[in-house]
C-alpha cells in the first residue's frame, strides 16, 4: 500500500471512530479515547453477531471516506517528503481525537461544519513545527474531516432523536435563533439569484476536475505504438522565454554553416537577455495575447496556468493570482457554432459537474474578478470565425471589465496588434535557448518516468538515454538549431528513447519527420477545424511548398510579398489537376496558418519559419525538377551551400554523380574557389548513401588536399564538413608544425564527438606551447568532467593561462594542481566559490557580483590579480598578505583604501570620470605602469597628480570621451611617461 492511501485509510478510521462514539453513546469517556473501534464497539454492543455486524457498518463508513481522500492525497502537494505528509496525517488524527465531537457539541454548533471546526481550533492546540505546505494541508485535511464526520452523524438513525430533544429545549428563543437562521441565509441579488451558499462546494469540486483533467499530455511517440501514453503535464512542463511583440520579427538570412558552440551557451545566462521567463511577464499584465508558431508551447502554457490556478501554487511574479478560478476555453470546439456564454465556459472542462453548477456561479467569478479566462487557439478557428472571437471577447469585457484574459493564437491568424483597442499586451514565444533544451529534455524523460509498465526501456536507463541525448545535441549543431520549440524537441526526445540512443546518421530523416508533423499530422491528428476544412493531402502541401521555398532560395531571397506567393501558389495548383481549389490566396493562407512552417515577418510579407525548413524543401525540388546543373553553378555562393548538401541526400545516383562530380571540376579549374568547393563536396558525405568507387576515390582526394588546417579560417570551415572528417585527422601530431597542430586540435574540437575526444586524448602527450593552449581553449566544447580526466590532467599547466567559460568548468578544475594562471571569465558569484589552487600566480575575473577580497589569501602565491568590471569591493586590507603582488587592476572606488603594497609596480581600476580624484594615488611610489578604464563616454580626470608618481613609465586611458588633447599636453603634465589613449 503506497503511503498516500495508508494516510487516507487511518483518516477514515478516525473519522468512523469519532461516528460510532457519537451514535454509541453520544458523549465521550475519557478512558475510551484511545480503544480502537473493535474495541470500542465490544465495549458498547452485547453480543457477537451485534457486534460484527456494527464493526462492518463503521468498517464501510471508513471506506468511504477513504474513497474520498486517497486521490487527493495522490494529486496534492506532491512537494512533500512522506514524512512531512504523515506528520500531518498524525496531527489532524491526534486534533480529531483530542477534539469535543459529542452530540452536544455537535448541536451547540448547530450542524454547521465551518462553526464545528472554528471551536476545536479554539479549543485544541495545533501541531507544532510545521512549514507553510504542512500547515496548509494540516487545515485542508482537518476541515474535510470535519466536513464528512458531520454528514455521517446527520445520517445516523439516533442523531435525528437528540437533535429534536436539543430543539424541544430550546423553544423559548426559537425565535431568535430563526431570526440568526434567517440572517444566515445567502442575500438575493442579480449575479445570485439563488444566493452563493454553495458557491464555495461547486469551487472546491470543479478546481479538483480542472487539476486532474488538465493535468495530462501525451508524450510524441511518433515510431511506437505507445501513441497514446499519457503523462502529467505538471511534471513536463518547462517554463519558456517571451519578449514583447510588435509583429516584426525577421530572421537574418543565413550564409554560413551552422557551428558548434562551446558549453557555456548550455549554461542559464546571467540576465535574460533572452527574453524573460513567460510568467515574469504575464505577471505585469491583465490582458495578454500570447503569439507563438507551430508546437512553441502556447496550449500547453494555457494548461499549466489553469492547473497550477486550480491549486494556488504560484510562486513569484504570479503569486497574486493564487485564488483565481481559471476558465478554460478550446475556441476548436465552438468552430460551426456560436461562442460559449459564461454558463458553457466550463463544458469542455467540466462538463460532468455542470448540472449541478450554482445558478450565475461563472458570472459571479467574473464579475468578482476572481475568474482566470483561458482562451486557447484563435488559428484553429476558420477565417470568418476569428472575427467573431474579438467582438466576443470584447463583450465579456464591458459585461465584466476586471477579469484576467490570456489568449493564444499563431501570429498568422491574430496580428500583434488584433487586441490592441481592448487593451491587450502582445507577447512572442521565442525559441528556446540551450539551457531551456537542457530542461526541457531532462523533464522530458522525468515525465516519461511515470509511464510504468509502458517503458520502452527499464528505468534504471533512462538517466543514461538523457544524458547521451544531451551529449547528441551539444555535439552536433543541427539538432540543437531544429529542436527550438518544445514540439520538434519532443519528437527528438521520442526518437531517441525509441532507437535505442541512436538518432539517424544525417539530418535528412530529422528535417522530413519535423516537416511532415508540423505540415499535416498535428493537425489532423487533433481534428483541428481550419485545417480539416482544407482538401489538401500531405503531398499537396509539400509539392507547393517545395515551389514556393525553391523560388525564394533562387532569387536569393529568405522572403517574399503575399501577393507574389499568392500568384506562384496559383500557378502551381493549375498543374494539380486532380484538385478542385484554385485560388491560390486562399490555399496560400491556409498553408500560412494551418501548414506550422510558414508565417508573416511583417504585414504582407511571408516565409519559412526556419532557413532549414526552406533548404531542405528548395532541396527537394532541385532534386525533382533535375535542377543539378543550377546547384553545380552557384556552388561556390555561401547562400547555397545546405541547399546544395541536401540535394545530394535527395538525389537519385546520376543525379549525385552529376552533382559532387561537377563540384569537383570546377574545383580542379577554379582555383580562386577551389579550396571552398572541395570543402563543400566533402561535407556532402554526410547525406549521400552511396557513391561511385570512381567519385569516392575523387573525394578521397579533394579532402586530403584540404588538410592539415593551418590557418585561424581553417577550423570552423573544415569543421563544417563534420564526424567524416575524424578519418582523416592524424593520431599524433608530431609531424606537424606547431601552426598546423594547433589549428588540428582547433578543428578536431569543433567537430566534437566521442571520436573527437579521443583524439585530444592522444594530443595530450605534445609539450609545444602552441599545442597546450590550443588543447586548453578546446576545454570549452566538451563535458568538463570528462575532459578533465582525459585531457587536461595529462598537460604540463604550470606556464599556460586556463580560461573558463562556464561554471562547469570551475567545478572540475580543483583537480587541476598544476594550474598557475587562472581566467574566470564568466560572472563569478562570489571568489570564495573558485577552489584552493596551491600554485597560482595570475588569477584574472571578468565579472564578479560580490568582490571579498578576504578570498585572496587562499592564494598566496599570487603576482597577478585582476577583477575587471565595475561595483564595490570589500576588505581590501587583505591584500597586505600577498607579499608577491605586483600587478593589481580593481574596480573604483577601491583606491582610496588599499593597503600598502610595496612590491606593487602595475596598477589598474576601472570606473574613472571627471570627478574622480587622483590623489589617494600619491603614496604608491613605486607604481611604472598605470591603467585608467573610464565609464564610457566619461571624460577625463584631472591628472596633475599622478606628477607624485615618480617611477611611472606608462599611462594607458580606455573609453575616454573627447580625448582630442595633442600629444604635447601630455608630454608637459607628465615628463618620461609614455601615455596609450584607446
């Protein structure tokens, strides 16, 4: 038995025993409060058979109540460990057994559980030690159990004889206390006709429905057939980033590959430049509209609003909205009829609790403004209907002007500024970030975890199926770039656990599964009406969307005006003989709003959601139409280059043979682009299946030719070619100059790979300088730990400066003992947090939040520090215990109480303005070279000064503005120092 149904079945037992105490004997004995109810019953009853057959009746009274509490003990405040939750338990049992529930009490009560449960607590001490979620749960328990022991006892055939002998000595006030009835009763009015006395029940039962029934997604299964499974949203959910949407969001035009970023994109950036968090900026309006494209999380955002305001959790910016009722409105299902009014908001949602719905409750709830309206899908509803939506949603907002809206919808069908006459802030989902991918997949197979017996797997792995789906996406760039919204995110989590670990070799099966879900089958599977209403199949679809992306892509163009995409879709749909439809704006417009890979950038214009979605297609259809003589001309165009990487996985065998054979020629005859042709057919391995022994033995060649890398260039565009290349890369680089090994190790990095990493493994033995940091710098694209263990703990450290990049690295980096020069340069939380380093000397910080320089002296060995940045500093006096210092560079005002440093000859402080005062610098005689950072645009201050400075060589200014003095100025004020103005 799980612990939540153990802690429901001992509440029905306490419940039932108080029941058969009351209708046993009405008032309690003390030495009977701690009999259980066997004993209890042999006590009060004669007889054997009287016995058992009371102790069964008590027995199904304690099953019901457990009925009724183990699924919310299941459901609710999840959060707490179990024993918290049975501590809770224990507490509401010992306040029931502790509590006055004779007959008496009961009828000084008259009846009414609220009165019955305002007196114990006044009467009987609560449990201690108990935190806000114990707490809430200790009440939410106490009441319901109060709730159903006054039912039972109502129930009980001896209740009804006390009650009216309680009534009978009372009939000299009867008519005052029908007077405190009468004034008990629920007041009359226009939004309760019925009055509100069950208002609280029909809140407390729907929020319950809302919290199960919203609480569920099914996981993207696309090759099982666990299809259907199902899991709870509350545990999948990831919350996204939004930023305010003005309707113009154009992508810029990409020319270059796609490249492997280092690991500290994976990390949660520091600021939100990104955008906010969805919930920060909901939680700053009461009127939203939330735009987002095909599978960017828009309903499932909608579902976790409704949830988790079923539940009053939440947290932050959304805090005051705990105690709102949340409505939840699917505009699909109204397509055909007319909108619902409040009384059929809940039908989707609640249908099976409407009948009983006090009279104007949802009315009540808006006009309270305790409503939360949830209205989910403007683009699902045809054209004509979605004008509909705004003149009814501006209905509900004059009838009921404070209530809290967010809609959804894709921005084809609801323009930024649809809603702007009422009101309405406009937001954009925007595509996640690495770190928000990094969560989503780990809460991904968390929801997956609950799946039991349908597991594709044992559980036990699914912590190793996560980690080497993360692995996947840090190393190879393509996956990462397609799985920006939690639609294709999921269809690559499901593709992963279903394969076995394995994703497809290329990207080719990637890019068509994500096209044919985002085109037609999401749709079709969720019988969404604007897109039923269409007579297009899937082929349809792609034969014009093939046409329309190879017209944008061979006129060099990412977009293109509505008009001028209306007239190719036209012509198209002429040559489809078999179809009925042939206007082409019309069918345009549904592939805009319905197809998920199409949208507007701006008022009249279109295109592709994603550049790959338009190569891949514009790939396709040069495949197609046989268009391999165009691709082999613009080959040496950077525009052109996926295009033409994809058509080679779309081609037929003549067709490539053509293709990469053509390629090739013009390398052999164009030296001016030679390098980036051979460059270019080698990454075209990467989709081809087969090729000619003749063309492979060519390829073969042209590669070669290509290698080592020498130049800084050459990494990134060898790179670009991907894990084919490793074949070709040396084991050892002794054979290589230094240049041409550092530039190896460069591109190795940036290809990544379990085979990468075993290559840097075997470089680690090279004691060249160039080879070290170049080993160094490659930290940065590869798990930190396990670059650790077998890379970097096999480097001689001691005269190489390690850069960190994120705080992965600084977790592994203590093992590093020979590590001298440390950079830290991302924002550091606090220096307390970098580990004891025995040996360091240098130790540089770009940015840091909390500067106590009381960490210092963990290193004491240390000639170089340097804090860049601005803020404040604290305990300077530190500094004194670093005897060996002689390069310092701090943020301003930190001079003014720094300690006396006498082997201090550099010194350096950002933050400079006119108004600062040189003065305080005076005592630092022996200082040659100073350093002055201004804040930008600051002019300079007075350096008359720095005169007292006898030693100084060198002046270095940074970000002054107006630094237009001649040279002689200088030369005048400062005698032998050389000044640097940059």
């Amino acid at each position: 038995m799980s612990a939540e149904a153990a802690a429901a079945l001992r509440l029905g037992t306490t419940v039932a025993k108080a029941a058969a105490q009351m209708w046993l004997g009405g008032r309690r004995r003390e030495q009977e409060r701690h009999l259980d109810m066997a004993g209890l019953i042999r006590l009060r009853v004669s007889g054997l058979r009287f016995q058992r057959g009371v102790h069964r009746q008590f027995e199904e009274i304690a099953d019901a109540v457990y009925d009724r509490l183990a699924p919310y003990l299941e459901r609710e405040f999840r959060g707490l460990d179990d024993g918290a939750r049975q501590a809770v338990v224990d507490g509401v049992c010992d306040t029931f057994e502790a509590a006055d529930l004779s007959d008496e009490a009961v009828l000084a009560a008259d009846v009414n559980p609220a009165e019955i449960v305002r007196r114990i607590t006044r009467a009987v001490r609560p449990p201690a030690g108990f935190g806000e979620m114990e707490t809430r749960l200790y009440e939410l328990l106490f009441t319901e159990c109060v709730e159903y022991y006054v039912r039972i006892v109502r129930g009980l055939p001896v209740f009804e004889e006390r009650a009216l002998t309680e009534l009978l000595g009372r009939t000299t006030s009867l008519g005052t206390e029908i007077a405190r009835v009468l004034e008990r009763l629920p007041d009359r009015s226009l939004f309760a006709p019925e009055g509100t006395d069950r208002d609280g029940d029909f809140r407390r039962r729907y929020l319950e429905l809302v919290s199960t029934t919203l609480d569920e997604t099914e996981l993207y299964r696309r090759t099982s057939d666990r299809a259907g499974a199902r899991v709870r949203l509350s545990v999948a959910y990831v919350s996204l980033r939004a930023t305010g949407d003005d309707g113009n969001r154009r992508r810029p035009a990409r020319t270059l590959p796609v490249l492997r970023p280092d690991m500290s994109d994976w990390e949660e950036p520091g600021t939100e430049s990104a955008g906010m968090r969805v919930e920060a900026a909901l939680g700053g309006a009461t009127r939203v509209l939330v735009r987002g494209e095909a599978g960017s999380g828009k309903t499932t955002l909608l579902r976790w609003l409704a949830i988790t305001a079923a539940r009053g959790a939440f947290t932050g910016e959304l805090a005051d909205w705990n105690g709102l009722t949340p409505v939840f409105v699917k505009l699909r299902e109204y397509s055909g009829r007319e909108l619902p009014k409040p009384e059929a908001m809940l039908d989707s949602v609640a249908g099976q609790i409407t009948g009983v719905m006090p009279k104007a409750w949802v009315e009540r709830q808006l006009a309270d403004g305790k409503a939360l309206l949830l209205i989910d899908g403007v683009d699902e509803l045809l054209d004509g209907e979605r004008r509909g939506v705004r003149d009814w949603l501006r209905g509900l907002l004059t009838a009921y002007g404070s209530v809290r809206v967010v809609v959804t919808s894709r921005p084809a069908a609801a323009r930024a500024d649809w809603l702007r006459h009422e009101r309405f802030a406009s937001l954009h989902l925007d595509r996640m970030t690495p770190p928000d991918l990094a969560a989503f997949v780990r809460q991904w197979h968390q929801a997956v975890r609950e799946l039991d017996d349908d597991l594709p797997c044992a559980a036990d792995e699914l912590p190793h199926y996560e980690q080497s789906l993360l692995t996947s996406l840090k190393d190879r760039p393509h996956l990462q770039s397609l799985a920006g919204t939690p639609l294709l995110a999921a269809m690559l989590c499901a593709m992963h656990l279903d394969r076995g670990s394995r994703l497809p070799r290329d990207r080719m099966e990637l890019y068509r599964d994500a096209l044919h879900t985002l085109v037609h089958e999401r749709d079709a599977d969720r019988n969404v009406p604007s897109a039923v209403d269409g007579r297009l199949s899937l082929n349809d679809k792609l034969v014009l969307l093939r046409d329309l992306a190879w017209r944008l892509s061979d006129n060099n163009r990412s977009e293109i005006g509505l008009e001028q995409a209306a007239v190719h879709v036209g012509r198209k749909l002429r040559g489809m003989r078999h179809l009925d439809e042939q206007d082409g704006a019309r069918v345009l417009q549904q592939l805009r709003d319905r197809a998920g890979i199409l949208r507007s950038p701006a008022e009249g214009r279109v295109d592709f959601v994603h550049r790959t979605f338009q190569e891949y297609l514009a790939a396709e259809e040069a495949a197609e139409e046989d268009r391999i003589g165009n691709l082999v001309e613009r080959a040496h165009l950077d525009l052109w280059r996926e295009t033409i990487i994809m058509t080679a996985g779309h081609a037929n065998r003549p067709q490539r043979e053509e293709l990469l054979g053509g390629i090739l020629d013009r390398a052999a005859s164009e030296p001016r682009y030679a390098r980036k042709l051979r460059l270019l057919a080698a990454a075209c391995q990467e989709t081809v299946p087969e090729v000619s022994e003749g063309l492979a033995d060519r390829l073969e060649e042209a590669v070669s030719a290509l290698l080592p890398a020498r130049r800084p260039t050459d990494p990134p565009a060898l790179a670009a070619v991907g894990p084919s290349l490793l074949r070709k890369m040396p084991r050892s680089l002794e054979e290589l100059t230094p240049k041409a090994a550092a530039q190896t190790v460069r591109t190795v990095a940036m290809i990544g790979g379990e085979t990468a990493l075993g290559l840097l493994e075997g470089y680690a033995g090279d004691r060249r300088a160039e080879v070290i940091d170049a080993l160094i710098e490659a930290w940065g694209y590869f798990d930190a730990e396990a670059y650790v263990d077998r890379v970097m703990n096999g480097l001689a450290l001691d005269k190489h400066q390690v850069v960190l990049t994120h705080s992965a690295q600084l977790r592994t980096a203590g093992r590093l003992t020979s590590l001298t020069k440390l950079w830290v340069r991302y924002a550091l939380e606090d220096l307390s947090d970098i580990p004891e380093f025995p040996a360091l000397e240098w130790l540089t910080c770009s940015e840091i939040n909390t500067l106590d320089l009381s960490a210092v002296t963990r290193f004491p060995k240390l000639t170089l520090l340097q804090f860049v940045g601005s803020g404040s500093s604290r305990h300077l006096e530190a500094l004194a215990e670093l005897p060996a210092l002689r390069v310092l560079h701090l943020p301003l005002p930190a001079f003014d109480d720094l300690p006396d440093l006498p082997n201090l000859h550099q010194l350096g402080f950002s933050g400079f303005t006119a108004e600062t005062r040189l003065d305080a610098l005076a005592p630092y005689k022996g200082i040659e070279y100073l350093y002055m950072v201004g804040v930008p645009g600051s002019q300079i201050p007075d350096l008359a000064p720095l005169s007292m400075l006898p030693r100084l060589r060198h002046l270095a200014l940074y970000n002054f503005g107006a630094l237009d003095l001649p040279p002689q100025h200088f030369a005048n004020l400062l005698p032998g120092v050389e000044v640097t103005i940059r």
